[in-house]
C-alpha cells in the first residue's frame, strides 16, 4: 500500500518537472526568436538607421503621420505670466517598409517592441513652448517605440506641456479663454512629412484619456483641430503644422467667496462713516481703515491679473470706481464734520436751502424740532444764569438803595453774558444742517452702492450665459 503511494507521487513529481522543463524551453525558444527578429531588423546586416526618415510603403516620397492627443488633466492657466500647463498623452501612427516581417518565420510574433533610440521617429514638437533649456524630441518622447509586422509604428507618450497663451482677462474671474497648441516639425518640409489629426471631429468627452483628472479651477467647455502650412523666417520650405485648440472656463466660486462678498461688506460698512458723531475723533480713523483694507483686496487682485494686457480688466475698473467713490465720500464726510462743529450764525441762503431741503427730502429727520446737541449750561461763578437775570431784578425795599446799587450793577454785567435761546439756536444751526446733509450723502452713496451692482451684476450674468 506505502508502495503505490510513493509509485504516485514520483509520477506526479516527474509529470511537473517535465512541464516546467518544457516552459523554460518554450520561453527561451521565444527570446531567440525575439532576438533573431531584432536582429533581422537592426543587426549590421539590416543597414538601418535611425537618423533616416522612414519609407513610406505606398512608395511615395511623403511620409503621413497621424497625430492625436489626449487630456489627462488641466494643470492651470497662470493669467499672470500668461503660461498654460496641460498633461496630455500624445499619440503618433507612421509606417516604415523597413519594420516588416513574415510572422510565420519568427513563430507567430507579431509586434515588438523597442527603444525609441533604437528606429527612427518624428521630431514633432511643440511649437509654442515656454523652456529654459534646449532639448530634443526623444527628452521629451521617452516611451518605448510599438510596431507591427506590416510596418506600422505607434508612439504613445504621455507628456506636461508649458505652452504660451494669450490671455483675455476682460471679465475676469468669470473669463473664457482659449489657449493653442501648435505642433510641428523643425527638420522635415511638408514635401518629406505630413502631419494629420486622427480624429478632427472629436468632441471634448473624447479628447479625454483613461486617467483623465479634473481640474477644480478650470472647466474643458470644447476643442477644435486644426491642419495648416506654415513658412518660418529660418527656412524658405513650408512645414505641416498642426494646431490643438483648448477653450477654458474658470470656475469664479473663489472669487465670489472670498474677495467679492468680503469688499461689499466693506462698502456697506463705509456707509456708517456719516452715522459716526462729529466730537468723536473716529470718523476719519474709521473711514482710512476701511479704504487700507479695499486696497489691500486691489493688490490681491492685481497680483492674479497680467502685467501687461492688451483687455482692460472689467473687475480692475469696478474695485478703482468703488475705491474712488468711497474716498469722495470719506472727503465729504471730513467737511461736514468740520462745518458741523461752526459757531458762527448760519447765511441766510443756507438757513433758506435748509429749510427747503427739509420740506423735500424724503430721508430728512423725523423730528426737525428735536435737537440731537444737548444744550450747554453756561455759569459764572456761583450763579446760574436764569437765577443771575432773577437776582438783578429783584430789590428789597426795606434795604438802602445804596447798599444794592453795586451789587445790582454787578449783576447786570453778568446778566449780559446770558445765553439766549435765539443764541443757542444759533450755535446748533450748522449741526442740524451738517447732519441733514450727511443723511442726504447717505442716501446718495446707499443709491449707488446699490444700483452700481445690480448692473455689474446684470453684465456678467449676461457674460456668463453668452458663454
């Protein structure tokens, strides 16, 4: 019984050895074939090189490449330096008669692959790229080069492009860009290689590859292709040119949220400046704080908008109105506190302008008669003043005249410095009138701040749903 068991197990054994004896033999047998066919391809006997151009099979003298990218993600687009940087995955299709072989003769393979060093490849570039140093097709292509045995070389490459963009920042940060990029070949005319788009209708779901990554400031809104011939000032020949078109929308949540909502708090606070009491040295204070802090909201805007720009940003005019609008009422603000604190009698045409003021203006105060200034008790010495003008009246007639002549006589001085009620009146005209003034410059500037962005407001909704 021990003995059949060991009988099986030794067939077992001896089955799996002869199996994996014969994958060795099998996997070597296919490195020599893959060998002998690299060598029938790039050996000393085959004569290629791969500084010659490849021959087309059709005979022909051009050389047609297919070119195609794909988006994996839109890095950015900095409107400042006006860069755009994109991933992408580049494809590239060509034929080459001297990549040919009968798969019978190499056991059925098919496809190889090798270095791109090894066989000739198209140095299509991109035209319009931003780079410090000088560098080749193959720095920038580094994948391995995939053909067939009919000849037919594909080239995939995924690749960070830094390509100039001409930026419009007119309606900044709700903008719609469009940015190029144009590729093309430095060293073969179009008479030795045409450049072809694979796909000139594909749309922007398409254009995306398998590890497309989304971007969280920009939004692919379309693509465009397009084929042309160029002439360079370097060379007199005319080169097959093609031009991949990106067009762009930022999404401005950002910009809502923590620029544009924070500087219409600000303008809504400024409103308070003229609410501010003119004995209390605040207002001015108040007012410079809130303009430093708008300032500070232009630096930030100016630092995300380009230097030099041939548009006119339309967000860079409003920040500059608004800036200058709350100065002016900051100035007039300064004046009317000034005016307000007056002693001086009030001109017959402003006392007459006050009074229509109060009879037309909606905002005036509720209660004209009602003074906000709390009258000032005026004493000289021990003696109030009402009880002064009362003393100097009032004569005992059973004392000497004499006695009371000098006292008397005292008192009526004092009695002059009395403060009348048309005097007090006086003193308090040019507060009533300031304060009126403020609550009509209040109105104004509400107006403002209120209808100024509804229609800002009104122009980007109709900016973003042309869009």
């Amino acid at each position: 019984m021990t003995f059949q068991l060991l009988k099986h197990i030794f067939r077992i054994v001896w089955f799996l050895a002869i199996v994996d004896l014969s994958k060795v033999v099998a996997t070597n047998h296919t490195a020599k074939t893959q060998s002998d066919l690299y060598d029938k391809l790039f050996g000393e006997s085959s004569n290629y090189r791969s500084e010659v151009r490849a021959l087309p099979l059709n005979g022909r003298n051009k050389l047609d490449v297919t070119f195609d990218i794909s988006i994996r993600t839109i890095l950015g687009l900095d409107v400042k330096t006006q860069i755009f940087y994109l991933t992408a995955v580049i494809h590239m299709r060509w034929q080459d008669k001297r990549l040919t072989w009968n798969e019978s003769e190499f056991d059925g393979i098919d496809t190889l692959n090798v270095g791109n060093s090894v066989v000739w490849t198209p140095d299509i570039m991109l035209l319009n790229e931003i780079s410090d140093e000088p560098f080749s097709h193959t720095d920038v292509y580094r994948s391995k080069v995939f053909f067939n045995n009919d000849g037919t070389v594909i080239w995939t490459n995924p690749v960070t492009f830094k390509s100039t963009c001409q930026v419009d920042v007119t309606w900044f940060p709700v903008d719609y860009q469009v940015c190029n990029l144009t590729f093309g070949s430095w060293s073969y005319g179009r008479n030795k290689m045409d450049i072809k788009f694979k796909n000139k209708e594909k749309d922007k779901e398409m254009v995306y590859s398998d590890f497309h990554i989304p971007s969280g400031e920009w939004s692919l809104e379309g693509v465009a292709f397009f084929e042309e011939e160029k002439t360079f000032d370097c060379c007199k020949q005319t080169f097959s040119v093609v031009t991949f078109q990106v067009f762009l929308k930022r999404y401005p949540n950002f910009y809502y949220i923590y620029v544009f909502l924070p500087f219409i708090s600000q303008m809504i606070l400024f409103l308070l400046i003229f609410h501010i009491h003119p004995d209390q040295g605040d207002r001015l204070g108040y007012g410079v704080a809130l303009l430093l802090n708008m300032t500070m909201y232009m630096i930030f805007l100016s630092d995300h908008l380009p230097e030099k720009s041939d548009s006119t940003p339309f967000v860079g005019a409003v920040f500059v109105t608004f800036f200058f609008l709350l100065s002016i009422a900051l100035a007039l603000s300064a004046l009317t506190m000034h005016y307000s604190l007056r002693e001086t009698p009030l001109p017959s045409h402003v006392h007459n302008l006050k009074v229509l003021v109060n009879k037309l203006w909606p905002c005036k105060n509720n209660d004209p008669g009602k003074s906000n200034v709390r009258p000032e008790s005026k004493s000289y010495g021990s003696y109030d003043m009402e009880e002064v003008k009362q003393t100097s009246t009032d004569v005992d007639p059973n004392l000497d005249n004499q006695d009371q002549e000098e006292p008397i006589a005292t008192r009526s001085e004092e009695s002059s410095l009395v403060e009348k009620p048309g005097d007090r009146n006086r003193f308090k005209g040019w507060f009533e009138f300031m304060r009126l003034v403020e609550k009509i410059l209040t109105c104004v500037f509400a107006f403002l701040l209120i209808v100024l962005p509804l229609i800002i407001g009104s122009l980007v909704t109709e900016r973003i749903t042309e869009v």
